[in-house]
C-alpha cells in the first residue's frame, strides 16, 4: 500500500491469492477486441434452424412474442460459457419439444484480427465442441474449452450449472426482467479488474485492487487473533505460545538420544533388503523366461480356438443343411400319407350324403301329408261351426216367434206409420250387421292373402301343358291344353299309363313358411267371412251400403212416429216383429251359408232347435280339437323337416370342407417336390449332406484333439502362477529398495548431526526462544499500528476509486437525464446505497427509489460504463445484450435512450438490442433483424420478410407445455418471489430463482392471470407484474 510507514511491516510481508498476482492480471487485461459476428441455433427450443448474421457495432433484433429473441440470446450465451458436456436439467431446457435432435449453437465472432468459429452441441456425456479460427488453428473438447474461455476472460471455466451461468458476464448480459436490478452490484464484483483498467488509464488516484482488501483483512484478522477486546494478548497468540515453546526445547535432549537409536536400525534394515534385492534379481530372468514361452503356447491355443470355432460353425450349417433336408423329405411324405388319408375318409361321407338325401325326402313327405290332413280336418270344423251357427239361429228364431205371437195378442191396429216402421224395420233386418270398421278390416286380410300367394307364387314351381298327345294327370287331375298349376309342395305328374314324374318345388324351408303363412291367412279370411254370413267382400261392401240406406229410411219414419206420440206396445210388437224377422233372414242366411251340405230341412219347433244345437255344438268341439291335435303333429313334422334340411346342408358343408383339404394337400406336396425334386434326387442329396457333415465332423475332432494336447488349462494355471511369481518378487524388490531408500534418508537425514551436538544446540535454542518472545511482542505492536491507519484511510481510498466509474455513468446519463446529472457509486461500505442519483434542481434519489423505468435506464448507463471501462481489456470492443431491457420507457424516453446506445456504439462498444417493439428503436440506426412467427408445418423452409433483406424466419413449431395442477402453496410461493423482485420480473429471472420446472411455472403463472393477481408484459413470454390492488 502506498504512503504507508516501512518499518512496522518489516516483520510481516502479506502475500495475495495466486490469480491476483502482477502477471497473471496483466494476461488478462492485455485482450485483443471482441465482436460477434453471427449465430446459429439448431433443435434449440422452438428454433429448428435459424441463423443471424450481426453488425459490428449496432444491432437491433425485433419480432413479437414468442418469437424466439430471448431464445437466441440464451443461445448465445450458453455457446460462450456453458459447457459442452451439460446434462441433466439444463441440458433439457436448452432441448426443442417441436423438433428431433441435440440442441447446437454456431457462433461467429472476432477477436483481435482472428475470426473464430465454435461449434457446441449440447447433448449431455455425449457434447461436442469444435473452436477453430482462419489462421488455420483447429480445437476441440476440453483443449477448445480452456481457449475459448482464454479468449473471452472467463477466469472460472465453462458453467455445469444454471447458478453458474447467471455470474458469467452478468454486466454484459441484460436478461429479459433483470434490466431495473441495480447493477452496480455487478460493478462490485468486477471491482478489481474495473481498478486495474483505471490506475492503467491514470482515472484512479488511489488503486485499492482485491489484493489491498486481502491485507487490510489479512491485518484485522490478524490483530484479532492477537489481542481481546481490552488490549491484552490473547490465549494461543504467538506471544503466548512463546512460553510454551521453552518447555518444547527441553524435549529436544530426548529426541537427541532416539537419534542414535534410529540411525543404527536404520543400518541394519539397508543391509537386508540388499540381499533381499540380489536374490530375487537372480531368480527373475528364469521366470521370465518361462513366462515368454507360456505366452506363445497360449498364442497358439488362441488360434486353434479361434480356428475350431469357425470348425464349429462349418459343422452346424452342415447339419442344419441335413436336418433341413430330411425335413422336407418327410413333409412330403406326411403330406401323401394325409392326402391318401382324406381321400379314403371322403368315401363314407358320400355314402352319409345319399342316405340323409332319402332322409329329407321322407320327412318332406311325411310333413305334407300332415298338411293335407290338417287343412281337411280344419274344413269339416268349419261345417261344424256352420252347422252350429245356424242351429243357434233356428233357436233364436222359434224364441222370438213366440214373443211376437204373445205381443200379436195385445197389440191393437197401429197406424198407417207403424205399418210402414215395421217394413222398413223388417227391411233392415233382413241384412247381417256390417260396419265399415268391418269392410276396412277384410280388405287388409284380403290384401294380406294376395301378398302372400304372390310370395308362394314367386318361390313355388309352374307347370303349363302346352302340347301332349297323351293325358296328363297332375295329382290325379288332368290337364288340359294351356292350362298352368303353381305347385307349392311336391306332386306327381303322370303321363299317359307308363310315366309318372315327381316334381318337388325349391325354396325348403322358406317355401313351406310361405305356404304355411298363406294358409293361416285364407283361415282367417274365411272365419271372417263366416262371421259376417258373406260368401266374399262385395256382398259384404253390397249389403253394408243397403244397410246404410234402409237405416236411413228408418230414421225418418222413427221421427214422424215421435212426432205422432205412439205408444209403447205398438214399439214393441213392432220390435218383438222386426226381432222376429231378423232371426228368420238369419236363419234364412246361414241356410244358404251350409248350401248343399245341409243334409235336412232344419227343426220344425223350438225344443227340436234346442236339441239339434246341443248335438252341433258336442260336433263342433270334437271337430276344433281334432283341428288342434293335428296342426300339433304338422309343426312336429314341419320341425323334423326342417332339421334333417339342415343337417343335409351341415354334412354337404363338411363334405366341401374335406374335399378343400384334401386339394390344399396335394397342391403342398407337389410344390415341395418341384422345389426339391423327387424321391431320388432328394435321397441324393440327403447322401451329399450326410458326407459333408461327416467330413466337417472330422476336421472339427482334429483341431480339438490338438488343442486338448496343448492342455489350455494347464497353460492358463502355469500362466497366472508365472505372473504371480513375477509380481511377488518385482513386489519385494519394491519393498526392498523402499526399505533401502528410508534407511538412506534416514542415514542422510539424522546421520548428519551428532546427538550430543544436538542436545548442546537445545540450550542454545531456549535463548533463542527468550529473544523470539520479544520478537512477536514488537510485531504485535505492528499489526495494531496497521490496523489503525487502515482502518482511518478506507473512506478516502473508496471516493477516489469509485469516482472515475461515476463520471463515466453519468456521461451516459446526460443523454437521458440532461447535463448536471451527477452519480455517486459506493462500493464498500454495505450500509449505504450502492448507487445514487442527483439532478439539477432535485434532491438524490437512491436506486431502489427510483421508478421502474428510471431504473432501466440507469441500470444501463451503469453496465454501458463499465463494459466502455472492461472494453480497453479487449482493445476497446465487446458485445453489451439488451434484452427487453426497457419495457416501462415512454416514447420520449427510449428517444433519449437510443442517443445514450448510439454513444456506447461510437466508443467501440457492439450493442444488441432485443425488442418486440423494433419500430420504437428506428432512430438508433442499427441493422434491423426481424424475428418472424414459426410456421406450423414443421417441413417448411426458413422464410425472409420481403419487406427486409436481412430479416430471418425460422420453421420451428412453438410447443405449449401441459397444465400442472396448481396448489395454493404454488401461487402463494410465486407472489411472495414477485414482491422480492420489486413488484415486477421477467419469466425466465422468476422462474429460475423458484427453481421451478417450465410446465409448473406456467400454469401457476396462468392461474394468477385468471384470478387478476398479476398482469403480463412484453418480451419472449413476457415478463409479469403484480396488480396494483394487491400490490
């Protein structure tokens, strides 16, 4: 330290930390200048391929969100200071979620009159690094990281993690959200070296470099442990131990008779490990010997093994050639022998085949005959019900008759009016009761028959004679000439007296069904009818329509008798009269129902008619019931039809299946025969591979017999016994010569001095123990009088060091703020502000006082000031990145802050600005690089905005990382760190002092968005912003 008294410090010489010392500083400030040129970034997060190539001194890098400037920026950093071989966390946020392969960096970038190149790609174990420059030097791996970090001053080596990479460079580097830190804290940490470079430029009247703050505490350090509180020394303190090292010197006498002791073993121990070494480097050249000649028999082992692997080989390729062969030979006879097998069973289901052919026959005919007798049992209960309708009607006809006869007694003569009632009434009763709900339902069984019989039609059989000199029967009824027939079921057509032809309709089971439904529909039909008394539906239609007309004329006679106020028994022998009449048209029409199959006239009384009704009905039960019974047996028979229908169709399937197999295996064996040939010339073969596998055999057995004589495991015993031999005895000469070479230094060591010399130096050191203690009292004194005058110029010594930084800061400042703006820098004193502000007319203002966009601006004169002061390291050039750095600046402001970057460009500095707003930076002239929105289609090529040449696209997709599950904890976490950054951060300086994941961060960032606890701002992501009621 300069001014400072020499003769306290005569005594005590403090020495700095190695990388402090005059010359290595000096190899770090001497630097050639330093531009970046381009970059490149590949599989890097959302850029695919991107490249930007940059200006010397001005750049501006403009784009939207999301577009990827705060990525490039990243990029560049990490290929500067970032280690190639990264992994784990770091490695996977530098990774592309869009886009396949290892994140890569390609920088370009000038130092001195040097263009260099660096390749880096991240890929964890597996990173590569190339550093090669136009001279012609080419670097890689650790080689190319120790240059690289020489070329750009990175004293501490590439980073391995995320805590590192934040301290390297931090002055240069403005991240997204840090621009308002006070970055005089950065200018603390570089205090040294920002020193060195204004005591060299003659700025610093005082230079108080880490080195001087090294021995000012190396002193208070020292005077602590020296003295107490109180002046006096302390416990343990060098003058303290001064006394106790004058009881050490009395055990030096002891030490001086040990001495004679070791010196004689010593002797001892020499001589035997020299004989110890003599014989084992006689027994040695033997076994090393031996040991060369194991070698070469177990080289020759090694060939025969290697020789009888291949042998091996050889031998099972041939018998896989041979059990291959005899394979297919006896897949072809397999496949002969099973063909020969199908055909042979294929007989008995043929024969199985006409058998349950007869077998459908006879249960179709069986099944027609119960049809036949069914629809004939079904005709004699129709009779019986008509039988028994009309001896009910002959009942009810007697019975009213006797009415009429016993009202015809009481009734008096009835007007003219009545007469007529009685007519029309007797007119009316003359028709069945018909409704037109009765017409509509036997036109839908109607139209339900002729579809049917369409259907039967559709699927039976026809026959028309159309010429035939012989009579034609069809089931025993001629045919005549043009006539047709539908056969429905199976019949027999003869001709003449010798032929006769079965004919059998197709359709099986479906055309019984038809024929089957069609007759239930023509039952019904006809039980309809029957109801109704009508032979068919036009006589139905006929007397519902003479019905209608008759009631009509009824209704008008009704109203005139109502109208006449007749009495009731003229109403009701007109009734009991009509009721008489209607019984009689009733009898009168199941008569002509029965027709001709009416054996007898009908009873001629009531109790014969009673009698007569009792029988018909006992006839009509017996009939329905025999009806029942058999359309019982004719679905039985129908279902016995059906089945053995079926199992025909199953066994003509498994017929077909069988025959299928059996061409399936004759085509395989006679593919395998014209591949392989036939019986001989496949028995040939078999013979040839036989006699190759025998003659590989052979060889195979003589190579193993001579490796057998070679005895490989004796050779492997003898082997490792010779290594352990020579290593035992190379191990005792080790010992040996350890052993001779500490009886040496032994000998060379205490063999130097007499015992008894040593014991007389031991008085001779207790007084020189006496003058030691005073020694360390006057150097005691020293240290206080250092501490003293240390501590009295460490307030001069920081103005006089820290002004040179401020009169640069503020230079920077009055582009911004006008000229008289004055800047105190305080960077020692931890009790004060770090940085204060005044301006002209205005009180000082600290840093953290400041508004948010004032603390942009003078963060940044700061680093400007300081890169302008480190450039001179690098001759006067190196990049300073801004990125988003002045999102709060109003328009007039960032005016003035293009003047300031403008000023920083013209002093050597290479100024990058990266902004979502390019427009508002027009006026700083630099060359504008526009950052455009990836395409979705991850195939397209990297695009230029026409509207400038040197804008850059790049075809990467940008990746949305999943939702998490946000937890109140999580959210709770994210405010309190936002209230530590001053209300405001960037994403990406939030998310890293949460030390959160990406997914984690966004979603809690989203759901704070949602519930309006903060705001977004600009910038890749954007940064984010308490809201001001919850601030």
């Amino acid at each position: 330290m300069q001014g400072s008294p020499a003769s306290p410090c005569a005594s005590f010489t403090p020495r700095a930390p190695p990388h402090y010392e005059p010359a290595i500083i000096t190899n770090i400030l001497l630097r050639p200048p330093m531009r970046i040129l381009s970059i490149t970034a590949r599989n890097y997060r959302l850029h695919r391929d991107l490249t930007v190539e940059l200006n010397p001194s001005r750049n501006l890098i403009g784009g939207p969100n999301e577009t990827g400037k705060s990525t490039l920026a990243e990029a560049m950093h990490r290929a500067l200071f970032c280690r190639h071989r990264t992994g784990g966390e770091l490695q996977q946020s530098m990774r592309s979620e869009t886009h396949n392969g290892q994140p890569e960096v390609k920088l370009v970038f000038e130092v001195g009159s040097r263009t260099w190149t660096l390749d880096k790609r991240f890929s964890g174990p597996n990173g590569i690094i190339r550093l090669a420059s136009n001279d012609g030097t080419s670097l890689q791996g650790d080689d190319a990281e120790e240059k690289l970090a020489q070329l750009v001053g990175n004293q501490d080596g590439p980073a391995n993690r995320l805590s590192e990479l934040a301290t390297r460079w931090a002055h240069l580097w403005v991240w997204q959200g840090t621009s308002g830190d006070d970055a005089a804290a950065h200018a603390a940490k570089r205090k040294d070296e920002l020193v060195q470079r204004l005591q060299q430029q003659g700025l610093a009247a005082v230079m108080q470099s880490q080195t001087d703050e090294h021995v000012r505490e190396t002193i208070r350090a020292s005077h602590d442990a020296i003295y107490n509180k109180n002046g006096s020394f302390k416990a343990g303190s060098k003058p303290d131990l001064a006394n106790k090292q004058l009881a050490a010197a009395q055990a030096d006498l002891a030490r001086a008779l040990e001495q004679k002791q070791r010196l004689e073993t010593a002797i001892a121990d020499q001589e035997a490990a020299a004989r110890l070494l003599a014989e084992s480097a006689a027994a040695l050249p033997g076994f090393r010997e031996r040991l060369s000649a194991v070698n070469a028999s177990l080289a020759q082992v090694s060939d025969l093994r290697a020789r009888e692997e291949m042998e091996t080989l050889q031998h099972r390729n041939a018998v896989a050639t041979r059990e291959q062969l005899a394979k297919v030979d006896a897949q072809i006879l397999d496949l002969r022998q099973k063909a020969a097998a199908a055909r042979e069973s294929l007989m008995p289901a043929e024969a199985k085949l006409s058998i349950l052919t007869d077998y459908e026959v006879s249960a179709r005919t069986t099944a027609t005959a119960a049809d036949h007798a069914q629809r004939s049992v079904s005709e004699a209960a129709r009779h019986a019900r008509k039988l028994h309708d009309f001896a009910a009607a002959c009942v009810s006809h007697f019975e009213k008759s006797a009415v009429c006869a016993d009202l015809a007694t009481k009734a008096g003569t009835i007007a003219a009016l009545t007469r007529d009632l009685a007519e029309a009434n007797g007119a009316l009763s003359k028709f069945q009761v018909i409704t037109a709900s009765h017409i509509e339902s036997l036109y839908n069984l109607n139209t339900q028959r002729r579809l049917a019989e369409g259907a039967l039609q559709a699927i039976a059989a026809g026959v028309e004679l159309v010429a035939s000199d012989q009579a034609v029967l069809l089931d025993g009824e001629a045919l005549t000439l043009g006539e047709s027939r539908v056969i429905t079921e199976a019949a027999e057509l003869t001709l003449g007296t010798g032929t006769r032809l079965r004919i059998r309709p197709g359709g099986g089971t479906s055309l019984g069904e038809c024929r089957q439904k069609l007759d239930a529909i023509r039952q019904k039909f006809a039980q309809a009818l029957d109801a109704l008394a009508v032979v068919d539906i036009k006589e139905a239609v006929d007397t519902y329509a003479k019905r209608e007309t008759v009631g009509q004329r009824i209704s008008e006679v009704e109203t005139k008798l109502r109208a006449l106020d007749a009495k009731k028994l003229p109403d009701a022998l007109s009734a009991a009269t009509a009721a008489q009449l209607a019984a009689l048209a009733e009898v009168d029409r199941r008569r002509a129902a029965l027709g001709t199959t009416l054996e007898q006239p009908g009873p001629d009384s009531l109790e014969s008619a009673r009698a007569w009704m009792i029988r018909t009905s006992e006839t009509l039960e017996e009939s329905e019931r025999k009806e029942a019974q058999l359309r019982i047996d004719a679905d039985a028979s129908r279902a016995s039809h059906q089945g053995t229908v079926l199992a025909l169709q199953a066994h003509r399937e498994s017929i077909e299946k069988s025959r299928s197999d059996l061409m399936s295996l004759e085509v395989s064996a006679t593919a395998l025969e014209a591949n392989h040939g036939d019986a001989t010339t496949r028995q040939q073969t078999l013979a040839n591979s036989k006699a190759a596998e025998a003659a590989a055999r052979a060889t195979l057995e003589a190579t193993a017999k001579a490796l057998a004589d070679l005895n490989p495991k004796s050779l492997t015993d003898e082997h490792a016994r010779l290594i352990r031999v020579l290593a035992s005895e190379e191990g005792k000469q080790r010992d040996a010569e350890t052993r001779i070479a500490v009886a040496r230094s032994i000998l060379a060591v205490d063999g130097s001095t007499d015992p008894e010399a040593d014991r007389l130096e031991a008085k001779v050191r207790l007084a020189t123990l006496q003058e030691e203690y005073a020694r360390e009292d006057r150097h005691a004194k020293a240290i206080a009088l250092l501490h003293r005058l240390f501590s009295e110029s460490q307030t001069a010594i920081s103005e006089n060091l820290t002004q040179p930084i401020a009169d640069r800061v503020a230079g920077y400042l009055e582009c911004i703020f006008g000229r008289g703006v004055r800047v105190h820098v305080n960077l020692s004193d931890a009790s004060k502000p770090a940085l204060q502000l005044t301006r002209p007319d205005s009180p000082t203002f600290a840093f953290d006082s400041l508004s948010g966009g004032a603390k942009e601006q003078v963060a940044a004169a700061v680093r400007l000031a300081m890169a302008e002061i480190l450039a001179s390291n690098h001759d006067g050039c190196l990049p300073i990145i801004f990125d988003d750095a002045f999102a709060y600046a109003d328009p007039e402001r960032v005016q003035a802050l293009q003047r300031m970057l403008d000023l920083a460009a013209n002093r050597g500095l290479q100024v990058i600005v990266l902004t979502c707003t390019p427009a508002d930076y027009i006026g700083l002239g630099a060359k504008d690089i526009r950052l455009t929105a990836p395409p979705t289609d991850a195939s397209a090529m990297p695009q230029i905005n026409p509207g400038r040449s040197d804008s850059v696209s790049d075809p990467a997709r940008i990746a949305t990382p999943l939702a998490a599950a946000v937890t109140g904890t999580q959210e709770t976490a994210f405010l309190e760190a936002l209230r530590k950054s001053g209300g405001s951060a960037g994403n990406q300086s939030l998310r890293t002092s949460l030390g959160w994941d990406e997914p984690s961060y966004l979603a809690t960032k989203e759901a704070l968005i949602s519930s309006n606890l903060i705001t977004p701002g600009k910038g890749r992501g954007g940064s984010v912003s308490l809201v001001a009621d919850h601030d």
